[in-house]
C-alpha cells in the first residue's frame, strides 16, 4: 500500500511538472507584454490597407448631423491621411499624426490636429456646424471592439457610436469616390420634403444634413422619429433602420431617372414635396447679414450697432448670429451676443405671430413676448431689430427664394414699403454686421 501512495504521488508530481510548461506559456506574459502585442497587432491590421480606409463617421451621440465618408491611410511612422465628404474639395486632404493606447482596451486616437478630421469635434468648426461652443460634438479617439483586415469596428469614447472601417478598393481613386457622393448629393438636394405611402399609411418626412424626420399620424396625433443615415454614391445608408409600420429598411437606392430614393425591395418610392415659400421661410431658420438688407431695414441695424459701441449694458459685447424662423418649436427672432474676451455668448428669442396668405404672402408681428434673454435684450434697445419684421402693428411680405424645392435664400420684401428688404440665408452668418 505504501509503495503504491509512493508511485501514485510520483505519477502526479511528473504530471505537474509536464504541465508547468504549457501553464508558462499561457500566462507567462505580463498584462503590459500582452496589452502591446495586441496594439502591434491593430497597428498591422490599420497600416496594411493599401488604399487605406473607408470610416463611416457619425458626430454627436444623437447622430444629430447623419453620417460622413471619411478616407483614411495609416502608416507606421504614424501619421494619418484624411480626406470627407464635410468639406467642398473632394481632392483636399490633411495629414496629421495618430497613435494607438490602452485606454479599457486598444484605443485609436487622432492626437494633433488634423484640418478635416477634427471639423467634427471642433466646438467652433469653420464650417458654422452645429451649436456654438459645442460644434457636432463627435469623437476623435475610439475603443477598437475588433479588428481584422475585412472590418475595424469602433466604438467613440464620447459619443458611443458604432464607427465601422472597411478598406477602400485599390482600384477606386479617393477623389473619384468623394465626387460620387458630392454629385449624387447635389443631384438629389434639389427637394428637402418628401412623402411615403406604405400598407395604406402615409409618410411626411423632412430632410436636415442628413437625418431624415418621418411623421405620421397615430391614435388622432402625429408621431415623428428622427433617423440618420450615411450618403453612399447610390443610397441613403441609416445606422439604424427605417421603421415604418411593421418594415424596417437599412437603405433607400437612389433613382436617377426619377431623382427620388426608394425601397430596394420596391414596396416605394418617395415622392419629392414642395412646400408653399412661406411655409418654408417659417418651417427651417434663416440667418441674416446686415449686406442684405435694404435701405430702410439697415436704419433699424444701425440703432443696435450703435448700443454695442455705448451701452454699458452691452461692454465687450458683439452680434453673433441674428435668424428669424423656427428652432426648439419657437417661431420668431433668434439671437446670440457674443462676449468676445470670454469666448461665450448669449443666446435668446423673442417670438413672432404670422399669418400666410396663399403660397408667398406672410403677415408677421412681433408677440410681446420672449425667453429670458430675449426680453433682457428688447429692453436693451434690440426692439429696433424687430420694427423691419413688425413690431407694434403687423407687416406683410412677398417671400421669393433661389429655389422653390428646397431654398437656401429667401428674400421677404415689405409690400408697402420696397425699401424694406431683408434676405436670408439657410447657411449660417456669424457676426452679421461684418458682412
């Protein structure tokens, strides 16, 4: 029996000794060796597109701006290559330097500036995009989920958008590519309205950047979702499906015979809506610029440029933004006072009642009523701002636009006063008295 422990106790300790190795081999490595080799191994997989990659990009953890194409080519001394469709130049490029960290796993960040990538995390960007201070408040660093040489999927540490990567085909140009998406885009911007009718229930969606807001009437009220997507050079690519009814749709394809998306299945097609111009001119925000005004509007402009230079209210002060519209359901006046030496501002609005008289005629005045900030200002001396749009007795206008589908100008001019002219622009303008 003792012989028997003896050799049953030797047989075991050979056997941990056999497995001591294979145990040494697994675990061996500390967290730090195992940590780089998985970052060395990502640095492979992102340097070894030869055409680098195609990132489908979207700002703002709401997907508030839809998605952008965004072209990139790492390389191992790591420097990074971008080129998007968030600028006009489908040729312009910017090279800048990344990295890749251990930050909750391996994480991929645009370290230094990069003129195009970091338009959507810049809080002032200089394309005018998005709140002031806060810009599209996307990501320029991400948690790497996976990785391999078909798919990188990433996750923004800030927004937590799904960021996917696939490599761009080394036989299709950056620039080709990037002009596919500007063209079918400015082929298809012509209308921002559309309807959808499916199993008998009819669809109003509107268009801004790209999300696309769809209505619909439910129970007696309308019910509206917001849906983003991504422009691909022949479909509308959502990052979450369409829903409409008991159907979901992870694209619409682009008709060019038509000039309208529809279904790929076929179950519809959109029809283009064109709204009446003063349903338009009230529905979006239109900013102004003190050059576009007439004679008569640019007296009024002139009393409030004056208070920004002696008011002791306004000290260090200067008009950001003036637009007249409709932003957060409030139609009317919308404003921001910058404080220049603090870099912030100001925002406020002072609201408008209006009436429409066929598809160009709007009648408007002024409410008598506001937000805070937007009262602090009337009784500063901005109700001069409101006389050129009505103020105690109501003016009506002709409203004309560059394009009736969907405008980017719209000019109001007083019917009974010619000289009372105000034009406005769906970009925005930022400091209207310098332009």
């Amino acid at each position: 029996m003792k012989r028997f422990l003896y050799i049953l106790t030797a047989v075991c300790m050979c056997c941990l000794t056999a497995c001591t190795p294979e145990e040494d081999e697994i675990f061996g490595q500390t967290s730090a060796q195992r940590v780089n080799e998985k970052i060395a191994e990502n640095l492979e997989i992102l340097t070894g597109a030869a055409n680098g990659w195609l990132m489908e990009y979207y700002p703002s953890s709401a997907q508030s701006y839809g998605g952008y194409n965004v072209l990139v080519k790492f390389t191992e001394d790591g420097h990074a290559t971008v080129a998007a469709d968030i600028v006009n130049s489908p040729a312009a490029t910017s090279t800048s330097t990344f990295r890749l960290k251990e930050q909750a796993g391996p994480t991929l960040t645009f370290d230094t500036l990069n003129e195009i990538f970091h338009i959507f995390s810049d809080p002032n960007n200089s394309l005018g995009i998005g709140n002031v201070g806060l810009g599209m408040e996307g990501d320029f660093e991400f948690n790497i989920m996976s990785a391999t040489s078909e798919e990188v999927v990433m996750r923004g540490t800030k927004t937590e958008n799904t960021i996917v990567m696939t490599p761009m085909p080394e036989d299709v140009s950056w620039e080709s590519y990037l002009t596919q998406i500007q063209q079918i885009e400015t082929a298809s911007n012509e209308y921002s309205l559309y309807k959808i009718t499916l199993d008998g229930v009819e669809y109003s969606l509107s268009r801004t950047y790209r999300t696309l807001s769809v209505t619909h009437v439910e129970d007696g009220e309308n019910v509206t979702e917001t849906f983003s997507y991504i422009q691909t050079p022949d479909s509308w690519k959502f990052y979450s499906p369409l829903t409409l009814g008991d159907k979901t749709f992870g694209e619409l394809i682009y008709d060019e015979s038509t000039g309208c998306y529809g279904a790929p299945d076929g179950a519809f097609v959109m029809e283009n809506v064109v709204p009446p111009l003063n349903q338009a001119f009230v529905e979006g925000l239109w900013y102004v610029a003190y050059s576009r005004l007439g004679s008569y509007t640019q007296l009024y402009f002139d009393q409030v440029k004056d208070l920004y230079a002696t008011d002791p209210n306004l000290t260090g002060e200067q008009l950001y933004f003036l637009a007249m519209g409709t932003d957060g359901g409030y139609f009317g006046v919308h404003f921001g006072s910058a404080v220049m030496a603090a870099g912030s501002y100001y925002a406020g609005k002072l609201y408008y009642n209006y009436l429409f008289e066929g598809d160009d005629v709007i009648t408007m005045q002024f409410a008598m009523s506001g937000d805070s900030n937007g009262i602090f200002y009337h009784n500063v001396g901005f109700d001069y701002l409101l006389m050129p749009f009505g103020y105690s007795s109501p003016v009506t206008f002709k409203v004309t636009a560059d394009n009736a589908g969907s405008p980017t100008v719209i000019t109001l001019t007083d019917q009974d006063n010619p000289s009372n002219v105000i034009t406005l622009t769906k970009e925005p303008v930022y400091f209207p008295f310098e332009y």
